[in-house]
C-alpha cells in the first residue's frame, strides 16, 4: 500500500512576500472585525489577511484601549523598549571598545 501525498492545488509553491501595513489600515480592519454581524475570518478573506494576523490587531488593539499598567504593552510601549533596547546595545558595545582600546594602551605603557 503506497501513501499518496495529497497536494492543495489553491496554495502556491512560492511563499507569500512579507507585506507591511499602515496603522489607518490596521485600525479600518479591526473596526470592520468589530462590526455587528462581522468576524475575523470573514474579515480577513475579504482583506487578503491571514486570520491570525488580524486576530493579534485585534488583540493589540483592545491593550491600546485599556492601558492596564500591569497588563501587556501598549503600541507606544512596546515602540519605546525597541529603541531603549537598541540604544543599550549602542551603548554596551561603545562601553566595550573603550575598555579593549584602554587594556591595549596599559599593556603597552609597561
């Protein structure tokens, strides 16, 4: 008994180019998510969006509003420890130079 491979004939060989949306789009889709009679799924096939991309808007979008200070971060937050997180390893790295090039100019002075 042979196993057959069953192929989806409506998926492509190709993967998806990577896609970025602004964050007007963002909101009009959760807001049509949020719509009576409307869900994610519908949604999504109507917007050529994966489900589970506009579920975490969704998502994302419903911690913007809340603002819990003990909950998840909001947008801004999760902006703003990007660029602390970049700017430290800015800074560690300047940190390190500093103490190889002070290490060489002592080993030297001997």
């Amino acid at each position: 008994m042979m196993n057959e491979v069953s192929v989806n004939p409506t998926k492509t060989s190709k993967p998806r180019k990577r896609r970025t949306f602004t964050p007007e789009f963002k909101a009009e889709a959760v807001r049509l998510v949020r719509a009576p009679g409307r869900n994610v799924a519908q949604v999504a096939r109507e917007l050529d969006l994966t489900a589970t991309c506009l579920r975490a808007w969704v998502k994302q979008a419903a911690i913007d509003e809340n603002k819990d200070p003990q909950g998840a971060l909001t947008t801004d937050e999760r902006a703003e420890l990007n660029r602390l997180r970049r700017e430290l390893r800015t800074v560690e790295q300047e940190r390190d130079f500093l103490k190889k090039t002070a290490a060489y100019f002592a080993k030297n002075q001997s």
